[in-house]
C-alpha cells in the first residue's frame, strides 16, 4: 500500500464513521468506518516510511577528503 492508498481509506472510512447516518441489521458502519480509517492510518504512516526513510550506504555520496589540495 501507498501513502495514497492509506488516504483514500482513511477518507472512506471517515465518511462512513461520521458522515452516513443509515445502519443495517448485519453491518455496523460506523464501527467498519473507524478500521478503514486505522488501516488508512497505518498504510500511510507505512508508505512515508517507505518513501522517506533512511537511505543506505551506496545512496549517500563519500565525504570530502580532508587534504585540502583536493
């Protein structure tokens, strides 16, 4: 999952927890509303961990020399 797909579901699942007023018998959306809206959260917090974590070794350029002629 990507930061965009942690924000669809976390908007879906906002919508469904505080903006739907209808109930079924069988389905409690306001309470499928709040896991949309924790998986959301997670997957984006997961996909900026991803996308902006640390980088490795080979990614980062050498450090200058620290003889000045160069």
């Amino acid at each position: 999952m990507t930061m965009g797909t942690g924000l669809v579901l976390l908007a879906i699942g906002a919508i469904l927890r505080y903006a739907i007023e209808d109930s079924w018998q069988a389905v409690d959306l306001p309470t499928v509303g709040l896991i949309l809206m924790i998986v959301g959260a997670v997957a984006f917090v997961v996909g900026a961990i991803y996308a902006f974590g640390r980088s490795t070794p080979g990614d980062r350029p050498p450090p200058p020399p620290s003889d000045p002629r160069y």
